[in-house]
C-alpha cells in the first residue's frame, strides 16, 4: 500500500491519568501534557468524522477525565463516524457508567488484563480485582441492547497460558473478549516479570497499522502512534496544517519506506499484517469487511 486510509483514528482527548498500571510507561511521557481544547475537538471532529471512519477515544491518557467526553461521543456519531472507548474499570463508577451508555459510543472497550485475581492486581494495582469484576460486570449489564462491549485481556508473561480461559469466561457472560500480546510500548516499557523483549521477538522498522490507523495527540498533532511518548515523530497539527497536508505527509513516509526510529525499537504484532489493496472504506459494513481482510504475517 502507498497510500494511507483513514479508516481507524485514535483521539486523544487527554494523556492525563491517574492510573498506575504496571505495563503503561507513563512515567516516560515528555510531551506536554493537558486537555483538549473545546475547540480543537470541534474542529476536529467536524473534519474527521466520516461515515465509515472508527474514532476512539483513547491514547496515553483516560479519556474519562475529559469533562467533554460524553458530548464529544455524540458530536463523532452525530457527523456519521463510529465512537468507541477504551476505559479502565479503575476508572468507572455508576454515575460515569449510565452516563456512557447514555452518550450511546458504538463500543466501549474495558480494559481487563487478566481474569486471574493476583495477575490483574499486579497489572492493575489501583482497584482489587473483586471490585474491577464488580463494576465491570454492572457496565455489561447496563449495556446490553444498547451499545457494544468488549473485553481486552493482556497475554503476558506471568499468564501466558491464560487465553482460552478468558475467552470462555466473558463468552459465558455475552460478550467478545481476546488477548493482545504484552508489548514494549515502542520500546518504552522496561522488561520486568510481566513483559520481556523476548516475549514477541518482532521487531522492525515497518509499520502495516501505519497506512490506515491515525494517532491524534490531545493538542492536535498527528504523530506515529501512542508509543511516541516525546512527540519527535510529528508530521504537523491537524488543526493548522489541515487534513491534506496530514495526508501528504504520511504518504511520502509509504512511499519511501523511511519508518521513524521509534519503530526500530517496536515490538507491536499488530502491526506486522499485510493491507489489502483497493477503495479506502466508506461505510461500517466495507469497514468491518475490511478489518477482516487485514492479515499477520508473523
């Protein structure tokens, strides 16, 4: 592929957090950090949001914390792209649970580690894991019929022989759960007993989810991924530079192959698919039929 899609967009909201969790690098993070700006998110919502697009809130930061976040849900799917959310059940209470279902996002994504009690709370360590289970389980529950929920665990070392097990479990509840693979955050996370550089063994300078997934920082600039903690892989600021000029830019990197240097040091396997050719998506369905066709090479 040589020329990028804007099919999947992340939007960070915030990089703040007051989460701790053992795989998140957070300490390492040297660009500034804050909130959006009511209208930045205006403006890039209004230019962003089309239909076929998947916008979710998400990054370095809980987009819980946003005091827009619920608004900013409404705005995405009211300009006809799809919202998600990606939430930690550190951060959830009753009143932040209606509230999101209310705003209605096409999927809420919780982020479980582990349904192994003393892995979660060494991933986790800011909620027991009987009160992440509990609060989870009342987000399922209000949920159902309503909006789309699903579960993201983390296959790391400590529980690598954990997947099947937590698929069945969250399947027995209705709902869609899998395990990611425990990465280095581009080479930001420090090898501990959760994560070793020798868990993935991928690493390399090319970047598949580079040609249709877009990272937006909370002050509107466009950089590689999340993994960019200090911000030296900017290509501009979607806000003064405009959507083509973003487009352009990542398009001359396809081109010529020259991947950041943040990508030498990436051990991410979601990246290593192979794209498929064609129409950019214009629609949920062509999407969907999309992500589908997206295939690992490792």
């Amino acid at each position: 592929m040589d020329e990028c899609f804007f099919v999947s967009i992340d939007l960070e909201l915030t990089n703040l957090c007051g989460n701790s969790c053992a795989i998140c690098p957070r300490e390492k993070i040297s660009r500034p950090k804050g909130l959006m700006s009511k209208k930045t998110l205006g403006f890039i919502v209004e230019l962003i949001a089309k239909e076929g697009r998947l916008i979710t809130l998400s990054g370095m930061g809980n987009p819980l914390q946003h005091p827009d976040v619920f608004d900013v849900i409404r705005s995405i799917r009211a300009n006809g792209a799809d919202a998600g959310i990606v939430v930690n059940p550190a951060s959830l209470t009753t009143e932040k649970i209606e509230r999101l279902i209310e705003a209605a996002p096409n999927v809420i994504a919780i982020s479980f580690p582990s349904f192994r009690d003393a892995v979660f709370e060494k991933i986790v360590p800011d909620i027991s894991f009987d009160k992440a289970m509990k609060i989870t389980r009342e987000l399922i529950a209000g949920a159902k019929g309503k909006v789309g929920v699903k579960i993201a665990g983390v296959q790391a070392k400590i529980n690598s022989d954990e997947k099947d097990d937590f698929v069945r479990f969250w399947k027995g509840l209705g709902v869609f759960a899998n395990m990611f693979d425990c990465h280095g955050r581009g080479g930001n996370l420090e090898p501990s007993e959760i994560y070793t550089t020798e868990t993935n063994k991928v690493f390399s300078g090319t970047c598949g989810m580079f040609g249709f997934h877009t990272f937006i920082t909370w002050e509107g600039d466009v950089i590689a991924c999340c993994h960019d903690l200090n911000g030296k892989t900017m290509m501009g600021n979607i806000v003064n530079d405009g959507l083509e000029a973003i487009v352009e830019a990542k398009n001359r990197i396809l081109k010529s192959g020259n991947m950041f240097n943040l990508c030498q040091t990436c051990d991410e396997p979601l990246r290593l698919c192979d794209l498929p050719t064609g129409s950019q998506p214009n629609s949920r369905r062509s999407r969907r039929k999309f992500f589908r066709s997206l295939q690992k090479t490792n």
